[in-house]
C-alpha cells in the first residue's frame, strides 16, 4: 500500500505539469492530497512498529526477571568455561535488580559462585591430565594467546596458587590460571578452596556495584529499551569489529615471527651426527616443572632473561631455539 502510495506520489506532478498546462492549477491540490495520504500511511506504520517493540522489551525484562538466577549461572559458566560471553553485564544487572527487589541476590550469587568453580574445576581436570595440550588449545580459541598465558605464568610464579584469585579480575587470564594449577601438581581440596573465594570475590565485587548504582542502571536501560533493535545491532558491530582487528593483530605477529622451522627427526639427525648445532631452551618454568625433560646439552634461558644472557649464545654456529 505505502509503495503505490509513493509511486503515486511521485507520478502525480508529472501529470499535473500536463494537466496545468491544460487547466492551470488544478492539479495542486490533488499533489497536495497524495501526499497527505502517503504521511499518514507512513505514521502509521511507524505506530504499529513502536508497540511492537516495546512490547518485545518488556517481554524480555520478565523474562529476565522470571529467571534472572538462571540466567547468571549459565552466564558465568559460559564465561569462565572460555566462550566469549562477558559475564561482568549479568553481574551487574544481578546487583540493579536486587536492588529494586526483583531479585535473590544470595541465592543468585551462590550460583554464580557455583558455575564458576564447574569451569575451573573442568580446566584444571583438563590441565592435569592432559598438561600443555591444554594450552595448545587455550592459544587456538584465545585472541592473544602468547601474551596471555605468559602473564598468567609470571603470576602464578609470583604468588602460586593466590594467583588464581588475582586472575578471577584479569580478562583472559582466569581460563588459563586453573589448567596451570592443575599442570604443576596443584592439590584439588587447595584449588577448590582458592577457586571459590576467587569467584566469591569476583561476583560479589561486580553484583555489589551493581546493586549499588541500581538507579542509574536502571536508567540506562530504559534508555536501552527506547533504542531497542539499534542499539543491539551497534554493539554487535562494535564487538565483531573488536574480535576481527585482534584476529588480524594476530595473523600479522605470527607472520613477522616466521623463521625456519627444524622437525624433532631433523635436529635428531644433526645431533647423532655430530653437526655443530646449539639448542637453546626458551621453556618457562611452568613448563619445565611440569616436563622436567630437557634435549642433552641445550642451554636453558628464561624467555625474560634472553635479552641479559644473549652473550651466551655462539655466534660461530646454527642456532635452534624451542620454547612452551
């Protein structure tokens, strides 16, 4: 209807101009009615719109509301779990809505405590038994992989198992922290315990300001509401952006990084054959806690140290590195 509308809108002067030059102005004020006609098809379309959306809202905001403990385990399941799924926003909307009495906040933060602790315990299982494969996987599903394992590993040398409460506040780092717990021997009823005053803290921090900023909360999102499908569609680009420049970040530094590459078998054979080669061994010492296996003469060099110890390194010789 609206589509004719316009395609008459738009015929309409081309025969007024034929008609005013028949009869003068009589065609005016038929434009006039066509257009009139079109605003009104228009508004009202618009009008159907809008009740649609908010009624779409506010069957959500009860939904929500219905099942907002839910809600906050699977989200911080899947959150810790490595899907990336911010858990922060469902924390804090925890804390709005039992601010206003909509909401167990007990009961919803001994969830969130709960379904922590589920996916610390699957990644510490994992990283116990099956060690640095575990990572291998982190580094293939992690956006900044390299960097992010390496911290976790400069923290859990530094503060040892309290580590895994200082990483709970790290983005990144609390997925890698409970597989290196379980990779350096860490014991289960010890990791239990810190894990779950790790996620104690964690959830009670975000659902805390979020209870006590409920009002302006609340505020932004009945401003949400009114932006409705907009606002969805701009942080989905802004997101798919973020993930599509760090992809591309990554591509670029493992391409500068590409050198030539020895198999096990080939640095085997210059060994036994006596070729004059010197290995160095860039491991962490996570990894050689864990793998207390070293190729024979390699000299070892924490990854941090290369830069003070490179004098140590021969010039006169084919230089093999391998590292975690």
């Amino acid at each position: 209807m609206a589509r004719d509308l316009e395609r008459a809108a738009r015929d309409v002067p081309r025969a007024a101009r034929g008609h005013r030059a028949a009869s003068g102005r009589g065609a005016v004020p038929r434009v006039r009615r066509a257009l009139r006609v079109l605003r009104g098809a228009r508004r009202g379309r618009q009008a159907r719109r809008r009740p649609f959306q908010r009624d779409a809202m506010s069957h959500f905001v009860d939904f929500v509301i219905r099942h907002g403990e839910a809600l906050v385990f699977v989200y911080v399941f899947a959150d810790q779990i490595g899907v990336p799924l911010p858990a922060v926003p469902a924390l804090l909307a925890m804390g709005a809505l039992a601010a206003v009495g909509k909401l167990n906040f007990a009961l919803a933060l001994v969830l969130s405590v709960v379904a922590s602790l589920l996916a610390d315990t699957i990644w510490y299982t994992l990283g116990r038994t099956r060690g640095s494969r575990v990572l291998r996987l982190l580094c293939k599903i992690s956006l900044e992989p390299d960097s992010c394992v390496r911290r976790t590993e400069e923290i859990f040398l530094r503060y040892g198992v309290r580590s895994l409460v200082i990483a709970k506040f790290i983005p990144g780092l609390s997925t890698v922290a409970p597989p290196l717990a379980g990779m350096v021997g860490v014991g289960l009823p010890r990791f239990a315990v810190y894990s779950a005053l790790a996620a104690l803290l964690w959830a009670g921090t975000w659902g805390g300001l979020g209870y006590l900023a409920g009002d302006a909360l609340q505020r932004v999102t009945v401003e949400s509401g009114r932006l409705g499908t907009r606002l969805v569609t701009l942080v989905a680009t802004a997101v798919v952006i973020y993930i599509v420049v760090k992809w591309v970040q990554r591509r670029r530094f493992l391409r500068s990084l590409r050198i030539a590459r020895v198999s096990q078998e080939e640095l085997k054979h210059d060994l036994d054959a006596g070729t004059a080669v010197f290995v160095v061994d860039l491991r962490s010492e996570l990894d050689v806690a864990a793998f207390p296996f070293a190729i024979p003469g390699a000299l070892r060099i924490a990854a941090e140290e290369l830069e003070r110890r490179h004098q140590d390194i021969p010039r006169d010789r084919d230089v093999i590195v391998y590292c975690s």
